[in-house]
C-alpha cells in the first residue's frame, strides 16, 4: 500500500489549503513569500 502525503498551506489571503502534489505546495509557498503573505505550512502521511 503507498503512501500519500498531503499539504496542508494555511493563511489569511487563501484560507487553509490542502493539496496532494509536492510541487504545487512548492509553487504556492514561494507566491506567498514572494507577496509577503505570512503562512503556515505542514504535511502528514495518509
């Protein structure tokens, strides 16, 4: 059985995020540094 991770990108401009692709949570980690968005990010194991 594989096991998935899943991205959890929570902030005031987006509202909590959960996303499956690590490259998508990348690209939105850096647009939100890039904009000055203050954020929290987290992952977990499924």
């Amino acid at each position: 059985m594989a096991t998935k991770i899943y991205y959890r990108i929570t902030s005031h401009e987006i509202g909590e995020v959960l996303l499956k692709r690590r490259k998508i949570a990348k690209a939105l980690r850096w647009w939100l540094r890039e904009n000055g968005c203050i954020y929290t990010s987290t992952y977990c194991f499924i």
